[in-house]
C-alpha cells in the first residue's frame, strides 16, 4: 500500500450525479437542521433542546454552532478534503448545520443548504488547481499526512483499553496490535495493515466491558437474595414503584424525544438513502483515516475503519439525541461503512434508508440497554477519546512533515511556530484542526517568501 497519494488522486472533478448528490443532500441537511430534527456536531447537540423548546433563540443557537463547527470546517475539513480529492463530513454537514439553523424561514433552508453544495462540487476543484500551480505545492504536501493518520489511528483501542481497564491488559492488547500489524504486512500485503488490529483491539475492549458489567450484574443479584434471604425485603422505592419510567423526568423526556424523531420517520429515511448514496459514490469519506483509504481506492479497509469507529459514538449519540429531541446527520454512522460496499446507488439509497429506519425506531430501546451496561458506555467514552488522541499525534507529525517537505527547516519553523502560538493562545482555532491550517497558512506565507526572492522552493 502506498505510503503517499498519487498528485493526481487528488482531483475533485465530480460526475454530474455526484455533483448533484452533494447539492441535493446538502440541501435536505440544512432543511433537516433547520427543523431542529438533526445536527452533525455532536458538541451542537446538547443546545438544540433549549432552542426546541423556545428557551434559546434562534441566532443565539447558530452562533454556538458557529463557534463549535467553524475551526473544523476550515481548519481540517477543507484541507483534509483538497489534499485528498475526496468530501468529508466537516465540510459538507458542518456547513448546513450552520445555515440551517441560521435560515430564518423553512424553505429558504435547503436554498441556503444547496447554495454550500454548490460551492463544494464548483469551487473546491478551482481552488485545489490553484494551489497545485504554486511554487510551492502545500496541498500535495498535506499528503504526507497520510501514513502517520493511516498507522497511529490502528492504536486507538489500545489507548482505550489501557485507560478503562488498567496498564497490564493495556501493554497485551499493543503487542498483539503490533504482531497483527507485522503479520497483515507480511501475509496479506495488499490490505490496509491496521484492519485486523483494529477489529481484535475493540472487540477485546467491548469484551472486557460487557464481561465486567455481567459481573457486576450477577454481583448485584448475590447481595440482593442475601438482603432479601437477612429479611430485608425489597428496597423501598421499589414497592413504591418509584423506578416507573412514568414517574421518572428523564425517562419521560427520552420517551418524548424518541417520539419526536418517529413522528418524523420518512424524512430521516430520505437522509439515510442521501448519507448512504453519498458514500457509496466514493467521493466522500467519513474520517481522516478513511479520506486516505477512499482516496487510494481501498473501500473494504475504509468500511472497516468507520465500523470500528461507530462503536466510540453509537452511546452519545444515542443518549444526547434522547435528551434533545435532535438526531445525528449520518445517524450512528453505520451508513458510511455500509455504503461504501454498496455496488450501486440504487440499492444504497434502500438500504440507507432502512438503516435510518431501524436506528430511529431502535433508539428508545437502545438508550434503556445503554442504561444497564454503564461500562460499556465509559468504554465508549474512552473510544472516543483515544481516536481523538491517536489523530491528533498523527495529523501534528504529519503536518511537520508537510511542511519539511514544503520549506524544510523554515517551513518547520512556520507551521511548528503558528501551532504552538495557536496553543498559547488558548486554542482559538482546535486543537485537531491547527496543524493542517498551519500547513496551508505556512504554504501561503513561503509562496510570497518567493515571490519575493526571498526563499527557493525545495526540489523533489
């Protein structure tokens, strides 16, 4: 496997349908946004059930989506996508959660939302020809990303385990992950390294979790037939009934939310054959390390990537969109795996939309068995937190490759410096997204360096 894009990989020439596949669904996202139905940024989220319920105003709600999302888009979603000639989820569904929420009336939302696609299929290809006539080439650069994101990412259920379940079951899981990567490399040398390391490293973390929740669960029982066998009878707020889902606040507001989004079903189905069609075109990617993998024409390895992936955010965004009344753009981002092994739109537009079906009719259900396995939802968050720790370390590193390869040491110097001021600053742009806007920053910067004679791009 290629450890870098071809230049030429990186074209965002699209077909006609692909073109209006992006218009289309940008559209029904900000339409969908608009409706306070779904958002993508999962930090958005958690605000939309003061602006349902009136207590936040509308432009009040848009600026927090516009300070959460802002960074993404422009620091990591526009560059992930010029680099890689492949659309990505914080490029096309940031932007409509914005507009959406920003339209003041509900049929100028999906104008607005078709307007962005408009200048995702149109503008970004100008751009990326732009950049690539420069003396100094950043967008090529930016694909030395690829290898540390592709490589590092394979850690992230390791990271994982060692946080949830402790050093020693930690240190095991890395060296089979590392073994399975040299093995893959060995014997399978055509497929992505890191796939079967990923796929045993979080089965082995969601096996560690449910086997210490059935535990708990058989030790929870034991204590119980010994306080019932002492004398002690049931608890109080048992014979009361106190634990009815009636009498309970956040039971009710779950059931209201999840009510909601069924009353709701058909539009959801329609964003579920859009998600899915989308993904299925292979222009889209739904992560960084899946961008790379679509990109290099790897989609068994990208399905495998996302699918590991979902299982980090499947519990927050399940209990966050119950405790809402706002569902997730790509839903539980299963579409996105799924659609890349669709052999044509067609069939994706169906089976997108009766996975969207199921997850918004599953969602009350999911939520009460979320309940009964905490550890299960820690093991979630601590997914999540290990992928954004994996990629953070691999887009820094790749980033400082890309700018050795733009500048060497001046262009180490460039990036590197606007990183770290961005971190004394207290992060106005995120963390996740500084580096590769540094990189495009500092690619601009050693462009006019140039064409002031006073710097000589690097031959290679």
């Amino acid at each position: 496997m290629n450890s870098v894009l071809a230049a030429s990989s990186t074209d965002l020439e699209l077909s006609l349908a692909q073109q209006l596949t992006v218009i289309a669904l940008c559209a029904l996202t900000a339409f969908i946004s608009h409706m306070a139905l779904a958002v993508f940024n999962d930090g958005v989220r958690p605000f939309m059930l003061d602006f349902i319920q009136g207590r936040s105003t509308r432009s009040a709600t848009t600026a927090v989506s516009f300070g959460l999302s802002a960074g993404f888009i422009f620091g990591l979603g526009a560059p992930m996508a010029l680099s890689t000639g492949v659309l990505n989820p914080w490029l096309v569904f940031l932007p409509t959660d914005i507009l959406g929420i920003l339209s003041p009336k509900k049929w100028i939302a999906p104008l607005l939302g078709g307007a962005w696609g408009a200048v995702v299929v149109f503008g970004l290809n100008g751009a990326n020809s732009v950049a690539h006539d420069l003396p100094v080439d950043f967008l090529t650069a930016l694909q030395q990303m690829s290898t540390p994101i592709l490589f590092l990412f394979t850690l992230f259920p390791v990271l994982a385990i060692t946080k949830q379940f402790g050093r020693l079951r930690g240190g095991i899981a890395a060296i089979v992950e590392l073994a399975l990567v040299v093995m893959t490399m060995k014997v399978w040398p055509d497929i992505f390294p890191g796939s079967i390391a990923m796929a045993v490293g979080v089965l082995t973390l969601i096996g560690f979790a449910v086997n210490k929740d059935l535990a708990q669960r058989k030790l929870d029982r034991a204590e119980a037939a010994k306080s019932a066998a002492a004398g002690g009878g049931l608890p109080p707020e048992v014979k009361n009934g106190a634990g009815d889902d009636a009498e309970d606040p956040m039971a009710s507001l779950f059931s209201a939310s999840a009510l909601r989004l069924r009353r709701h079903l058909p539009l959801f189905m329609l964003l579920g054959a859009g998600v899915c069609v989308l993904a299925q075109s292979h222009v889209f990617g739904g992560g960084e390390a899946t961008s790379f993998l679509i990109a290099k024409g790897d989609y068994a390895e990208a399905a495998q990537v996302d699918f590991y992936r979902a299982f980090g955010f499947v519990p927050l965004i399940a209990t966050t969109a119950l405790a809402s009344g706002a569902y997730g753009i790509a839903g539980f981002t299963f579409v996105y795996p799924i659609g890349y092994l669709m052999p044509n739109p067609f069939i994706a537009a169906v089976v997108g939309a009766a996975v969207f079906a199921l997850e918004v009719l599953a969602l009350s259900s999911i939520g009460k068995v979320l309940g009964k396995l905490p550890s299960v939802r820690d093991s979630s968050e601590h997914l999540r937190s290990a992928i954004g720790e994996a990629l953070g370390l691999a887009i820094l590193f790749g980033s400082l490759m890309a700018a050795n390869v733009m500048g060497g040491g001046l262009g180490i110097l460039i990036v590197g410096g606007l990183y770290l001021l961005n971190e004394s600053m207290g992060r106005p742009v995120v963390r996740m997204a500084a580096a590769p806007a540094a990189v495009i920053v500092g690619g601009v910067l050693l462009n006019i360096l140039y064409w002031l004679d006073l710097f000589t791009p690097i031959k290679g």
